[in-house]
C-alpha cells in the first residue's frame, strides 16, 4: 500500500473535454469518470433533464502520488473558478497494482 | 376558419401529449422518460426530418426561388440575434444578452417538426429545402452570440478560449450534424433506400413525435420554477422577440412570394428559440450567462407559445396577407 | 378447444419469449435488457393501450353497463386488498401482509395487455371502458394498504409519514398517470389522430410486447431466488389469492352478463398483483415491510401463472359458465 | 484549501425526494446525486432490474464546512434508521472556488 | 454489372449511414447514440433476424444441402482460428494472436444483417438455415482461442480460470443466446405470430439497421486510433484474414452448390470477426491478450472492409464462379 | 460513529461477477456498485462504447470494519493485478444506522 491522493472534482458536463485535455497535458493518465451526475450547489439544481449537458454535471476521480497533486490541483483550478462546482483532496492508500 | 385549425392543433396527440407532460409536473407526478430515450427520439426527429428533406430536394429542381429563400434564411439568422441582443440588453447585462441572442438566432427542430405535423395534417405541402434552411439557420447565431459577448464584455485574460472550438460547437454539434447528414443522405440514396425507410421514418413519426413532446412537456415544465425569481422579463422577451421575428419573417416571405407551406416553415424557424445546440455552445463559451435564465426562456416560454399558439396564429397571418 | 387455446396463448410470440427471458437466467445467460430501454417499453405499452381505450371509448355510448363494470372494479379493488391481508396475516406479520394486500388489490398492466393480445388473436372483442377500469384498479388498494398498516401496526411517531405524499404515490405515480392520461388524449383527439399513430401504437404493438415480456422473463426469474429463502408461502398465496379473485370476478361478470372480452379482461384485473406502482409506494410509506417478498410474490409467481396458464383458464371458466 | 467534510450516503432510490428536502430544510444547498447505483446489503442485492426504484440505489455526496456536519448527518440518520443503507463521513481538502 | 451493384450496396441507407458516423467522428462532431439505446437496437437485430430466420426454417424441408451447410459452418469456424492464429503469431504474441484468432473465427451478426439487407434489395433469397449456421459459427472460435492462448501461453498457476466459465461465455453469451432463442421461436410459434410481428420486425428493420450502423460508424472511427500505434499490422492481417477466408468458403460454397443468396451468407460468415461476443469472452478468459488491438481489427478494419467492399466483391466472385 | 475502512475499486466491467464472488466468499455482502463508469489508465482510454464491457469499467465501494479491511484487499487484489485499475482505501466514520 503506498500513500496516494484523491482527488474528486465536480462541474458541468460540458467540461469534460477540457478536463481530460488538461489532464492529459499535465502528464496524468489514470482518472475515472462517472458521467450523468447530478446536483445542486451555488448555480442551482442540475436535474440532467435537458436533452444537453447543460445541466448535467461530471465526476472526475484522480488517484496520484502526492508529488503529482500540484499538477491536477493546478489543470482543475480555472475550471472550477469559471464553471463552479467543486474540488476535493484526500489521503488514500492504493494497493500497488 | 381559424379557430378549427386552433382547435384542431390543440386536438392532435403531438400537442395534448405535451400538455400532459406539463401537467405531469404541475400535479407532481413522478412520470419520467428515462433520458437516453429522450435523446434518441430526438435524434430519431432529426433523422427522419433529414431524411425525408432530402428526398424531396431530389425531385424539386433547384430554381431562383429556394436559393432566395436559403439566403433569407441566412439573412435571417444573423438578423434575429443582432436585435434580439439590444432588445435583451436592456434588461440584463452583456453575457446574458448575448445568450439569449444566439437562443433566437438559433432555430428549434421541434418546432419545425410540429409545424410540420400541423401543415401534413391539412395536406399542405412544403419544400424540401426548408429542412436545408433550418440545417444552415442553426449556427450562424452562435458565432454571432460569441463574438458579442466578446465585444461587449469585459476583456479578460483566458487562455483557455479559443475560436476553433466556437465554429467546431456552432456548426458540428451532434444536432446540426445529424440533420445536414441525414439531409444529404436523403438527397442521394436511390428510390429503393427511400422506399426501404418508409415505415421506421414516416409511419411512426408522429408516434415517436407524440411521446418526444411528452417529454418537453416534462422537461418544460420543470424549467418553470427557475423562471419564477426572474419576475416577468424573460415572459415579456420569450413572447415578444418571436412576434418581431415572425412578422419580419412575413414580410420576407411575402416578398419572396413563397407558398403557404414554405412560409410557415420559414416563420417558424425565425419565431423559434434553440434550447438544445445553442446552451450547450453557450456553457462553453460565454460561462459567465447563466443558462436558467436563457434555457427556460426557449424551453418553458418560446417553445410552447409557438406550437400552442403560434403555429396556428402565423397560419392565419400568412392568408390574411396573401 | 381449451387445450387449442392454451396451446395457442403459449405459442405467441409475447409468450414465447417471456419463456426465453425466465431460460436466459436459469442458463446463467449474460442476456441483459438495458433498463432505460425496459423503462421506455413499459411506458410504451401504457401509452398505447390508454390511446387505444380512448379511442374505443369514444366510439361505445355511456350505457348503464359501462357505469357498472367501472364501480364493480372499484368494488373489487376495495375488496381483494382486504380478504388478502386477513390471508397473508396467517403467515407474515402487520407489514408484509399490509403490502401483499396493495399488491393483489392493484393490477399489473401487462398482464391485461397480454390478455388483450390473446382477445385479438381470437378476434374476441372488449370494451374500451375496460382500460379506464384498469386505470380505476391501480390506486385504491394502495390507500387500504397503507391504511391496514397504520391501523394494524406498531403506534409510532413519525414525522416523516404524510397523507398526502401516500394519495400522490397511489393517483399520481408515472403508470396510472400515463395511463390515465393517454386514456384521455384518445378519448379527446380527432380520428386524424387517431389515424397518424396507427403505426406506432398499433402495428408494432404486439412486437414491443414481445421484447418486454423478454424483460419481463430475464427480471422475473432473477427474482426466483428471492423466493427460495421463504419456502412454499409466497407460492401458496401467489397462486391461490388470484384463483380466488379470479373467482369473486367471474361471479361478478356473470351477475353484470358482461360479453366474453369483458369478463376476461375484468377477472384478469381482478386476479394480477402490481410489481411497479405498489412497490414504490409501499417502499415509501411502509418501509418496515420487506419489498424481496412482496415484489417476487407478484413478479415470479402470480405474473407468469396469469399469463401462462390463467388467461387461458379463465377463458374457458367464462365460457363454461356462460 | 479549506478542510472541509465530505459526507456519503447511500440508500435506496426512493428516498432520494426525502433527503433533498431534508437538505434543503437543514439549509444545505452543495450536493451531489449519482443515480442507478446498486449494491448489496442487510436486505440483500439490490439490482436495479425491478421496473421500479424499489431495488434500485441513490449515491449523494455532500461536502461542507465541518461546522454544518451535525446538521447534515440529523437530516440523514433517521432515513438510514429506517430505509437502511450507509452514511460515511470523512476529512477531505476543499479547493476554494 | 458489379459497379452498379457496388454503387447500389454504398448509395443504401445503411452504408451511407454508416459512413456518416465516421465522418462524425473525423470531424470532431460531438454526435453521441447513447449507449443503452445502441445495445438495445443491436438486441433488436439479432432478434428480428433470427425470428425471420426461424420463419423461413418452417417452410424449408431440412434437406441434406441443409445438413451439409450446418456442418461446413462449423467446420469453418474451427479452421478459421487455426491458421489465423499461426499467421497472427507472425507479428504477436501468444495470447494477442489466440485472441485475434478467436475473432475472425467467430462472426459478425451486423455483417451478415448488412448482407441481407444487400441480398434482398436484389431480390436475392437466402435460407432460413444461414441464420442458424451464423448461430453456430459464433461459439466455437472462442474455445479454441482459449485453448491456443493455453496450450501455447506461459504454464501459470490461476486458480481463477475455469473452463466452465469459458464454456458459458461462448455459448450463452446474450447475443448468442437471443439469436438462437430468436431462430427457435420464430421456428415454433403460429404462422398468426409471425403476422403479428410483421410491421416490428420486417417493415422497420432496415431503418433500425440504419440507425445503428450510423452509431457503428462513430465507434469504428474511435477505435481507429488505438489502431494509429500499431502499425501496419492490423490493417494486413484484418483485410488479408478476411480474403483467405472468403476465398476457403467460396470453394467450399461451390463443392455444397449453394444458391447465390446462401453462398453470399456464408462467406460473409468466414470472413466477418466477432467485437461483441469475443471480447467480452476474452478479457475474461485470456486477460494477457489487448482488447485495444483485436477489437478495433474486427471493427475499425474488417467491420468497413467488409460492408464497404467485400460484400459486393464476393457477389461478384460468385456469380464469376458459377 | 464508528471508525470504519472504505475501499474503493475500479476495474474492468467484465470483473464485475468475480468480484462479487469473490466479496461473498470472504464474507463480505455490504458494497455498492456503480455501473458505465470510464476512464484511462495504463492500458488506455477506456471510453464504454464497445457495445460490450470490454472498455467499460465498474466502480466498486465497501465500507467495512477496519478487522475486514484484510480479506477485502486479498480478494481485490489478484483481479486488479490480472485486470489493471486501481484499488483505494481510507479512513472514514460510519454512521451507525
Ligand atoms: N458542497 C457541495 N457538495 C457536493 N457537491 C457540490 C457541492 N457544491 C457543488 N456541488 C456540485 O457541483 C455542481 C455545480 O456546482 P455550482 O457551480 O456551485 O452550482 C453542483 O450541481 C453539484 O453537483
Ligand atoms: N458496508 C457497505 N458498504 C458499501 N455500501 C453498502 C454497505 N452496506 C450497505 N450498502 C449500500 O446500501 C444499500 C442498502 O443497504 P441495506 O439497507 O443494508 O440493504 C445496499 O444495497 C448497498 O448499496
Ligand atoms: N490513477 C488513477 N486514478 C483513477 N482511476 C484510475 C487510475 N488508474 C486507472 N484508473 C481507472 O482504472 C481503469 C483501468 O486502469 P488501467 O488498467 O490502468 O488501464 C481506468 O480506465 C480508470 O478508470
Ligand atoms: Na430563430
Ligand atoms: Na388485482
Ligand atoms: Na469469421
């Protein structure tokens, strides 16, 4: 077991592309994505009702060393700021693969 | 004359089936489309509408009079969002202003498909280049809508914008992508491939077009409760920006002398509002507009003005003029 | 002529692949219905056959016997919820024979759209007004079961339990809303209407009801093992509660001298279990009974007695009686 | 980055009108819905093949400042009481949007 | 002749649609067919044709050319891995090149539907008896894919494999399993079942068929770069495959004297490779094995190769034999 | 609120049975599934459009006493070693329901 991050982000769905984008740039190659989430935060409720991703959010999950949490913390930052929604760090253990 | 067609607009299963998704919500019923049906449909709607555009283009020779009206079409949907935009200024501030332009600069296939239903319904024909129309009305407003939005708003760095990405959203979203495709697949297939589609693409059209309004009809209602804080303008601008468009189209059509058919197609394109490619391109490039104000203004106000009252209202304009 | 009947009914395509669903899982196939799809299919059938009824109603006077038939079915939903629970008492306590109770009381759709696809296979017709008394059927049960539960059961407080949200889940829930609703839009629609959806709610009809029985098939045998914890009582009541009703039914068809459609379809309602608005309700507002017995009681034991050998049954019990 | 908690519930599907309103009541308005989950429990497998939400499961995520905890879990203990499922509550680092 | 036919196979709906889809994806469009929806249309294929199948299995008296197709079927499906193994292992591993063999030796459902679609827009009959010989030609290939990866992969201990677990994925995989089921039921039930089903499964086929070849299109283009690092390779080996085995089942069509229609089946039974039941068999059973290298051959290669081009070339090789 | 281990597993689709099995046979039947959830990772992108599980993956959550915390990852492990994905664990506080 080796100490890792997690990272959780939370934003429109439309941003999907952008994040993987960033991702990709910043060298992070392994993160999960569960799409037609679901929410409410500061821009009201995102039922996922409206035939777009407009109102439809994503979940992105990034397992890294912690050396690597900068990087994300850093591609993850200007979305979040433009397009709401949230970011969260914890400390996990990843079983070596 | 016109209020039997009022009625009998009201009476078809497209229509009541959207009031029942309306009243769905109003009685806090939990009837649901699940959502990846609700996408097919629509892009069953597109498809077939495509389809069978582009099979009438064949047989109709391309005269001066569909190259003008392909033209006003485009005339049109750059007109609509420039006085839509100072219209909408006048209430809310620059990146609202210019979302709510690009919304009705856009066009809505739905709206088009019912008006189509309503005009097959009274054995009125219409050309096939009108489905080429509404393909070519879709994105010029969201280019349009970007670059006001840019010009008006503050200037700010972001690196993250980019151009490439506007004109890929405007012009090469699934929705405009689908209908174009299908038009000119429509266009060249043989007689036998029409003739092999029949069935899936005009017989149970209406059917699939009753329960997609079932959905808009929960879907629009829904959208109801965000228009609430906004008072009273968004009722006002979701009503009266498709009356201005609707006249100016009528006047366009008159000049351009087209059939009755084709003038309420056009009417229809330049009245309606889009709520599907346009907030998508919307969310991306102009983030700082808020998409329940302009999403609910095409959706839950534009969109059923148009097929509960406009349609049949745009109908009798265009006899009344002729 | 019996054995023909039962022979025919199980070689039906609806049938048939009912039986390839339950085969899949005993086999341990991986054959999976996506749920939207299942989803979409069930309200599909809603839709079609509410459409239908209202078009058939439009079409029959309000005679003395309609206005029977729809208060015997209220009668019969008020009534098979009762002698059930005192049944499912003897075996289960308070809450479990509360929610058996709903379920036998309500009905279950597809068995009466099966029974409709063997109706028209033998070219027996029945009254549209037997689609509003199914409609009629859905909620009543729903309101008793909770009532026995609160009556019967452990005095507690809770403030979560609301009236209101109990009497929306029973009248106000997707399926009796959809079908309720399409009753309607076919009861008020023009035969032009009626005519552009024949296609789609009446052409592929019987081959949608295939595939969902296929669903139905994969999903009822998924629950069998559900069943295995609880030894032979659920199959005892699955069995004999809808015997019983079935009989109560008959008697009462005979008493009203209802046509040979009608009665079937009245029995069968009177005699199938709910597995989707009662569940839901009951989940809700009963949550100390156990949904892994009452779901399974109506999905894996009384559904496919219903359709397999029932239906057949209580045709030739009609006719025997006649 | 702001310590912030990060509450997970998971119950069945039915519920998920409840917990919405409970929220909102306790004035918590950042959440985060993942429908269509499934799962295994004290009342057995849940599928989410049943037509229905009955077998059918609900994932909300919720992340707020530690002072609004207490709040949260209230509003959700009784529904795990009652409709059964689980309730994690964990340490995790907010990005500040 | 054979232009015309090629023109006529790539102006069909389906092939144009088809096209689409990559297009979509070489464009950068964001078109999406939601993914319940695209498995529950490729359910809907395997259903209807093996329905069909199983129709025209009735009225066909099972001849000894019957017999003899059945068994040269399966005799293809074993030969096929074999040498494809060994000229896969050319360039692969072990266990990419047992995976790959077990690709090709299997078959592909929407492949052979394409054809059909093809042949009767000819007016070209086939037997009911090729859609059970593609039944049994989908399994085998799968065993003995396994059985390579094992006999010549590195001697492990894992207690996870078991060779029951292979035998169930390759004989009752879902689509497996409702193809057969299909082709029974449609063998057994009433001629009155088959009527009832028409318009659902025959009049809408080719449009469903459509639909899905356009969401075909968008997830061949995707995998096309997966294929972008590797080579050459893939693109040999997926259309020399393909060729090899066309050309062993034309000898083998002309031996049996098969009609046109049967001998245009069965070769494009040889020379499709399985992407739906394969893969998922074989990530389980040979996890060694890349699913970014076999899967995208058989559907970013052979998939096009074959619908594009190879069905008409093998009409033409036929009729060129004959 | 009881310390509890959640452990968190994303893997291939097609492992989904053996990983319930496997839960069972070490006794473990509390864990929730998350169904058509993609990502990337070592063997690429896996984008869930295959029309099979084959790139599809699955999100699996156990919350367990920290004395189970053994068996689960021992069960886990031989799948995420054969299969690729990645296997997560924290700590969290379990509401007792
Ligand atoms: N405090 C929170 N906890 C969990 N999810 C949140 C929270 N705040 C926002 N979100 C998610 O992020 C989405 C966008 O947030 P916002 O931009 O604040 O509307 C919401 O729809 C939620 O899904
Ligand atoms: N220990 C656990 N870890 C993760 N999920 C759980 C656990 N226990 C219960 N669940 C989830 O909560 C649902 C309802 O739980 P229960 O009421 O215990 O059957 C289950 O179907 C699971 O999805
Ligand atoms: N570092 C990571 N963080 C989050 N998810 C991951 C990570 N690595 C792999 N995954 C997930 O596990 C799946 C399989 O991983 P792999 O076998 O490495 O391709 C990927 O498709 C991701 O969904
Ligand atoms: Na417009
Ligand atoms: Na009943
Ligand atoms: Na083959």
């Amino acid at each position: 077991m080796t100490p890792y991050k997690k990272i959780e982000v939370i934003t429109s769905a439309v941003e999907l592309g952008t994040i993987e984008k960033k991702l990709h740039k910043a060298g992070i190659t392994g993160y999960t994505i569960i799409r037609d989430v679901i929410g409410s935060g500061n821009r009201g409720r995102h039922a996922g009702d409206e035939l777009t991703g407009v109102f439809t959010n994503v979940y992105v999950l990034i397992a890294c060393p912690p050396s690597n949490l900068d990087k994300v913390v850093e591609a993850i930052r200007p979305i979040i700021k433009i397009h709401g929604g949230v970011c969260l760090v914890s400390d996990v253990q990843s079983l070596k693969s | 004359m016109s209020t039997d067609l009022l009625v009998a607009n009201l009476l078809s299963p497209p229509i009541l089936f959207f009031a029942l998704g309306l009243l769905a919500v109003f009685l806090k019923s939990d009837l649901e489309i699940p959502q990846p049906i609700a996408r097919f449909l629509s892009l069953y709607l597109l498809f077939a509408i495509g389809f069978h555009g582009g099979g009438e283009l064949r047989h109709s020779s391309l005269e001066a009079h569909v190259v003008w009206t392909l033209l006003a079409a485009i005339f049109m949907a750059s007109l609509v969002p420039l006085y839509t935009y100072y219209l909408a200024r006048l209430k809310m501030d620059v990146y609202n202003a210019a979302a709510v332009a690009a919304t009705y600069g856009s066009i809505s296939a739905v709206t088009f498909i019912t008006a189509d239903s309503c005009l097959k319904a009274m054995d009125l024909p219409y050309g096939g280049h009108m489905v080429a129309a509404m393909a070519l009305m879709e994105s010029p407003a969201i280019i349009i809508g970007v670059v006001l939005a840019r010009v008006y708003g503050k200037k700010k760095e972001d690196s993250e914008f980019q151009w490439q990405d506007v004109f890929k959203d405007a012009f090469l979203n699934g929705s405009v992508f689908l209908l174009m495709g299908s038009l000119v697949i429509g266009y060249i297939t043989t007689d036998n491939g029409h003739q092999s589609l029949e069935v899936f693409s005009k017989d149970i059209f209406k059917g699939v077009l009753s329960f997609f309004l079932l959905d808009m009809g929960l879907v629009a209602a829904r959208r109801f409760r965000d228009l609430k804080k906004l008072g009273w303008t968004p009722v006002f601008l979701g009503i009266g920006i498709p009356l201005i468009s609707a006249t100016i189209g009528l006047l366009i059509c008159r000049l351009l002398n087209l059939s009755t058919g084709d003038s309420l197609m056009f009417i229809v394109l330049c009245a309606s509002g889009s709520y599907i490619a346009v907030p998508a391109a919307m969310r991306l490039a102009v983030p700082e507009a808020n998409p329940s104000l302009y999403v609910p203004m095409a959706l839950a106000i534009t969109f059923p003005f148009n097929i509960l009252i406009g349609i049949p209202l745009y109908l009798k304009a265009i006899e009344w003029f002729k």
